[in-house]
C-alpha cells in the first residue's frame, strides 16, 4: 500500500527528520572532528618520543638497525642555549637538538615525516569512513521516527478529512430539496418579489458554492498536475458568472498562458475570487478584468477594496456577510498546488495575482 503525502504531510515529515539528523550530524562531525585533533597531538608526541629513544641509543652506544632509514643524526656546537623540550618541523623532517656532556654540542636528530603523514592521512579515511557509516544509520533512524511522529498525525487527519468527506456528502440532500424548493418558489411572483426569499436564494448558492469548494480542497492529496489552458478556465468561469451577475462587466484578456497545475483546483480558486470580486462591488460601472503578464494571472475589480490586506486569507477575516471561509480555502488551494497568492488595495478596486 502507497502512502500518498500532502503537502503540509511531507513538511511536517521533513522538518522533523532534519531536525533530528542535523542535530546528530552536527555532533557526528565534531565529535569527529575532536577525535582527530587529540588523535593528531598523540601522533606528535610518538613521533617525539621516537626521536629522543634514537637519540638515547646513540648516546649509550646501542644499535639503531630497529629504527628505519627516516632516521638520522649530527652534531652541532652553538654557544646558544636551547630548551631540553625542544621539537619542531622543518620542512619534511622533525627536528630534536639533545644536550651532551659538552654543553656547547648538541646531538640533532632527524626523522622524516613521511610516516606521520601517511598515519594522519589513514586516520582522517578512516574516521571520515565511519562518519559517513554513523549518517547513514542515523539518516535512517531519522526517516523511522518521522514516519512513526507522523503516524497519528495522519490518523487524525484521516479521521477528520472522512468526518468532513461523509459531512459534504451528506449535505447533498438537503441542498438539493432547498434548491429544488427555491425553484418551485420562483414560479410564485408574490415569494420571487420578497427579500427573504432573495436572501435564502444568495444563502443556499453560498452553501453550494462552500461545498465545492470543500470538496475539491478534501481531495488535495490526490492532486494531477498537469498543462492546461488557463485562459480557457477563465472563460469558463466567467461564463459561470455572468448568469449571476448581470450588473458586472467581466472581461477576459488572458492570452497565450498555459501553465502545469491542477485544473479542478484553479477552477475553484478562481470561482472563488471571481465571485467575491463581482459580489462586493457596488460602483455603478462595476467591473471584473481577468488578464496574464508572464506567468501570473491578475483578477482586478473596481469595487470596494480591501479593508485589512494582512488578514485577507485568514478564517478571522470577514466582509459585509462573508465569513472569509472562501479565501482561506483559496489560500489552501493555492498551496497545494503550488500557485503563489498576493492581494493588494487599488486606489479603486483590488487586485489579486496567481502565480505559477
């Protein structure tokens, strides 16, 4: 069975896996890191220590032939008095001046450093191996506990998207006998002139319209993305529109825009902005202009603008008798498809820009 993410699934799921794996990797390669500094000071020291046991062997006249060919000696005189801790690196050879019985001469003693280098170069493979080896447990120990963090979370999520699924489902009915029932009401010129009925007709089209909209954001996880004609979406809901309302002067200008994305979603998001910027527009010329610069598709109108643009896609905001569910579901929309959202107040009107 193939466990489909949404999105704000797989944000949940990666920000916790990265959050742990950086907080381990961090400490991997500097613990790493630490071990090879005080690994490399205890190199120093051998090396040291094997200069001054050469150094011993020939001040008691013993063999050397344990020691390699990287060893040899001389003697120097200087005046200069030199510290007995004495050690250093110059060039490819460490260095050690040993005092004698003598003590203007000194007995320098030299090792190349070629061994050392070699032991540092295996040691920093090696622990760079095991680094390595230590990520890749911890990489998969990360993606285990993701998945099982994330496991109730989805259940939960699950549980509620089938509570909200059968919720929508069970809705038809009653939406269908209201919608049936303004129909027959409509025949009737007494109920058709009344303004409760008027209200009760924009309230049922409200719910039809919230419906959709639930519908189509319930199925986020199932979203096809594909090319599409956005200029024929457009003309498709505007054509939608203009039945409802004939007051408005809807005008398409997209041209030549195609874009990959989900049709069934964009449909809805624009149903959505289209409506409110028809509905909240009481100028006298009201106005919905619907045109593309690019890849992002403007809908402007001259209506009533904006009152608080920050607030705008939140369920807090409202306007006159929205409740502000229908943007916030836009928002939602835009995001699971990828779609970048903006409003902005128009000295007369609003704007909104959908980018893809």
């Amino acid at each position: 069975m193939v466990i489909v993410l949404a999105d704000y699934e797989k944000r949940a799921f990666l920000k916790f896996f990265f959050t742990y794996f950086i907080s381990v990797a961090v400490l991997i390669l500097a613990a790493g890191y630490f071990y090879f500094e005080q690994m490399k000071l205890q190199l120093i020291k051998q090396e040291h220590f094997s200069l001054i046991e050469y150094a011993r062997h020939l001040k008691m006249g013993q063999t050397t032939k344990e020691f390699s060919k990287d060893y040899h000696h001389r003697f120097v005189i200087t005046k200069q008095h030199i510290d007995i801790k004495n050690f250093q690196r110059e060039g490819n050879e460490f260095v050690k001046y040993i005092p004698t019985m003598d003590k203007q001469r000194y007995l320098e003693v030299f090792k190349s450093v070629k061994h050392y280098q070699q032991t540092l170069h295996e040691l920093k493979l090696n622990i760079i191996l095991v680094q390595l080896l230590l990520l890749g447990v911890f990489g998969i120990i990360s993606f285990l506990l993701a998945k099982n963090a994330l496991s109730p979370l989805q259940k939960g999520i699950e549980t509620l998207d089938k509570f909200a699924k059968d919720l929508i489902h069970d809705l038809n009915t009653p939406v269908s006998a209201m919608k049936l029932n303004l129909t027959i009401l409509q025949k009737n010129v007494t109920c058709k002139e009344q303004k409760a009925f008027l209200r009760l007709q924009k309230s049922v089209q409200s719910i039809i319209e919230l419906q959709k909209s639930l519908t189509v954001l319930l199925e986020n996880k199932t979203f096809q993305k594909t090319q599409i004609d956005i200029c024929r979406v457009v003309e498709d809901v505007i054509e939608l529109q203009k039945s409802t309302f004939l007051h408005v002067n809807f005008r398409n200008n997209c041209f030549n825009f195609k874009a990959v994305t989900n049709e069934e979603a964009l449909k809805q998001i624009l149903q959505n902005l289209v409506t409110n910027a028809a509905k909240y527009n009481s100028n006298e010329n009201a106005s919905v202009n619907i045109y593309n610069k690019g890849n992002i598709l403007y809908i402007e109108d001259n209506g009533d603008g904006i009152e608080d643009i920050q607030k705008i896609f939140t369920r807090e905001y409202s306007m006159q008798n929205s409740s502000g569910l229908g943007l916030d579901i836009v928002k939602r929309l835009c995001d699971a498809t990828s779609i970048k959202i903006q409003a902005r107040s128009l000295q007369q009107g609003s704007v909104f820009s959908l980018e893809f």
